[in-house]
C-alpha cells in the first residue's frame, strides 16, 4: 500500500474539484446528438453543444433504464433516440456537472448535491487534530478518486497503542463517498498497523451521512463524525487486544472457513489469506485479523478500492465479534 502525502491526496482530488452544477428541466428539445467524432455524444444547454463524456453517457442512460449491455451493442444514433424521447415526455429535472472546459462530466438527479473532496479532507485533519492534537503529521493511505468512487484513510501518529512488544497501532478514519452519490458519505473509525502499514476498518463504529439531512454542509458533518469516531479510538485498541488473546487450536481451518463464507470473499482472496496465514503461522484470531488486511494491502487487490475495503472491513467485524462456537466454529455475536 503506497502511503501518499498530503500534496498527492490534494492533486488526486483536483480531478474532480471546480466542477460546475447546472440543474435542467426536462423539455421538449432533443437535447442529446451525435458529436462530430464517430460514437461521440453531444449535449445541448441553451444554444450551446456540449461533448458528453463516455461516464456522463452511460450515467444517463442508466438513469432511464438503459443498461450498459445495451450502449456496447448499440452505437449512439441507435440509443440516443430513446434518452431524447424519455427525457421530452417526462416531466422532472436533473443535474449536469461540467468541467472546466466545459465538457459534461456527470448526469445526476436534482436531489445531488455536489461537494469538494478538498474541503472534506480539510474538515477530517482538523477533527482528527483537535482530538488527538496539533504538531504532528497526518497519514494518508488507500486514496481513490474518481467522480463515481472516493475513498481515503487519514490516520493520526498521536492515537498510539501497542499490542505487544514492537507492535504499534495508530488510530484515524476511513472515509467513502461518491460525488455523484452513488453511495452515501460514511466514515468509519480506521485501526493502522505500523509494522506492516495494514489497516482495518470498523463495521461498529460507523457514521453515515443522508442527503436529506440539510440542516449541515458536508463538510460540517464529516468534521462531527470524525470527532465521534476518533472518540472510540480506545474501544478499537481493546477489541484487538481481545484478539491477541484469544487462541486458535487445531480448529482453525474451520474458523476460517465460517469466516470466508460469512463475508462472501471470492475464491482469490480466500487462497491469498489462506497463503498469508501459512507463511506467518497462525496463534490467535489476531493472525486471521492480520492476514486480511494485508490482502487488502495486495496489489492485485489494492488497485479495486472496494475489494480493498471489503477485506479491510471482514477484519473490523472480526474484532466485533473474536469469539467462535466450539461446536460449528462459527463467530459468535455478541
């Protein structure tokens, strides 16, 4: 996992910050054409012909319907007669975000808001700051950005706890949101393990944002839960305690298995942390623990943010639930 600075997680963002938001009605025009080049798009605001961007496209035509089996079958003069009828008989409005050139990037619904990923970076230093304090460089691992997928990890040095001699943890938040609100903003508290730069994310401690909440800016809100996941920074700690401590016997194969299925991971990654516990050997539930989220840490899972964040996840509800039925090998809830 590479760990990037804080410049990289600003140049990242940069890719999806100054965009414009335009709301349409829906009309009578037709407003999608066929853009000069071949299998292009157009769009048409006002008196003005905008080139529609292949993600814009396809957001658009998923919005009525259209599946994507259906654009690759199809070129553009077969499909766009179908948006221009839905869109002129239907009554309602939509957004258009453009960038800086003005070519459209994303067709979303009225209700999304759009919303700068710097700011919400800012409003997670400055949460993590005032609780764990000032003077100390933050962290930044698992950066993805796109305008259907953000994800980063922003962890403070101060929040330090050691599980046992020369292993260290640090403490932070694992943050997932989606400019075109595909998914709702959702930070979870975000346990690093220094010596081997892995982390897992908590399925407890977990703080969603809904759109519908219009008393708070994004920002606003994120800087509040921030602050109550980094007040759980100790509950964390001692759920992986727990799992250092508790033993597995000649019953682990079985354990494990209950745990791939539980959390529905693919074939791949079962043999990869399979492979990962062989080489490591296995003790406690601390070890499956640790053997998930260094296949997160793969690159051959790194580069899907969701698969990484999957895994990191099965980790953090693991050390929700550290206890196993001695009949079923099961996780227990608790």
């Amino acid at each position: 996992m590479k760990t990037c600075t804080r410049d990289e997680v600003v140049e990242q963002f940069q890719t999806t910050e100054g965009l414009e938001e335009v709301l349409v009605s829906y009309g009578d025009d037709e407003s999608f054409s066929c853009g000069t080049a071949e299998d292009t798009v157009s769009f048409k605001l006002g008196k003005e012909e905008h080139e529609v961007s292949d993600l814009a496209y396809l957001k658009a035509c998923r919005m009525i319907g259209i599946g994507e089996s259906l654009i690759k079958k199809f070129p553009p003069p077969v499909v766009l007669p179908m948006l221009n009828h839905y869109y002129s008989k239907t009554k309602g409005e939509m957004k258009i975000l453009l960038d800086r050139d003005g070519k459209v990037v994303a067709f979303t619904k009225s209700a999304v808001a759009y919303f700068s990923n710097v700011q919400l970076l800012e409003a997670v230093e400055h949460s993590l700051q005032a609780k764990f304090g000032n003077g100390v460089d933050l962290k930044y691992h698992h950066v993805h950005n796109d305008l259907g997928l953000t994800r980063f990890t922003v962890v403070s040095p101060r929040a330090e706890h050691k599980v046992r001699q020369g292993d260290a943890l640090n403490y932070g938040v694992s943050v997932k949101t989606s400019i075109l609100g595909e998914c709702p903003i959702r930070v979870s508290g975000y346990v690093f393990r220094l010596v081997c730069t892995n982390g897992a994310v908590s399925t407890d401690n977990v703080f969603t944002f809904s759109r519908r909440m219009k008393s708070q800016t994004v920002p606003s809100w994120v800087e509040d839960a921030v602050g109550l996941a980094a007040d759980k920074a100790e509950e964390e700690f001692n759920r992986v305690d727990v799992l250092a401590k508790t033993p597995l016997d000649s019953s682990v194969g079985k354990v494990v298995s209950h745990l791939f299925s539980d959390n529905k991971l693919p074939k791949d990654q079962r043999e990869a942390v399979q492979a990962a516990l062989l080489e490591t050997g296995v003790e406690t539930l601390y070890d499956v623990y640790n053997a998930l989220t260094s296949v997160a840490n793969d690159e051959r899972v790194s580069g899907n943010p969701l698969q990484a964040l999957h895994l990191q996840e099965a980790a953090g509800s693991l050390a929700i639930h550290p206890e196993y039925c001695g009949s079923c090998h099961r996780m227990l809830e608790n």
